[in-house]
C-alpha cells in the first residue's frame, strides 16, 4: 500500500479502480496490477492476492467478463484468465467516479479546513 494511505481506504475503492484499469483494455490480473501501480506512479503497492478475489466478484455480478487464453506453445507457464469490462461494468465504473466526485466535494474541505 502506498504510505500514509490506509488498506482499508484502497479496498473501499477498490472495485471501481480495477473497472477503471479494464477500461483501457482487456488484460490479465498480474497485468492490472501492474497498470494499477504505474497509474499510483509506483507508490501504491497492490498484492495480487488482495486483486483477485474482487475481480471474481466483479465476474459474478456481470461486471466483467473473463475468457481463458488461448494455448501458446511460444508462452511458458499456466493459461491466463483475461478480464474485460462489460457494458454494466462501464455503467457501474460511471457511477463510481461520480460516487467518488461526490465524496472529495463534501469530505475534502471538511478535512481540509476549508472556510464555509
């Protein structure tokens, strides 16, 4: 985790991160964490533990689609499962970061000792 951030406060945002990570494209989970620690310019620290566990609950609920890779005898190692966003996903990601506009609105001067 990043420092100064607490776990808890990543994993309350977590789902809508990962919605938003798909929405540049399909990828695999060791591939989202990595596209998650380059857009936290390599300050935030995911395991891919704590990821995978929300991106089978995002399956569940239809919010992303996953498909096995297809066999390649070029690539070493197990299959990979590649996640996509769905149309609910994109739809749920929306209301997201409008959820996540309306909490820095009221809870960023409140914390920030703005004047009202």
């Amino acid at each position: 985790m990043l420092a100064g951030i607490r776990g808890n406060q990543v994993r309350g945002h977590l789902e809508t991160m990962l919605l938003s990570v798909l929405e540049q494209g399909d990828a695999h989970g060791f591939e989202i964490v990595k596209r998650l620690e380059a857009r936290g310019c390599g300050l935030l620290k995911l395991k891919e533990g704590s990821v995978y566990p929300v991106l089978y609950r995002l399956e569940r609920q239809g919010l992303v689609q996953a498909t096995w890779e297809p066999d390649d005898n070029e690539r070493r190692g197990p299959r990979r499962r590649i996640y996509q966003l769905t149309e609910k996903g994109t739809q749920v990601l929306a209301a997201g970061r409008q959820e996540w506009k309306n909490f820095v609105n009221v809870v960023g001067p409140i914390l920030m000792g703005a004047a009202t």
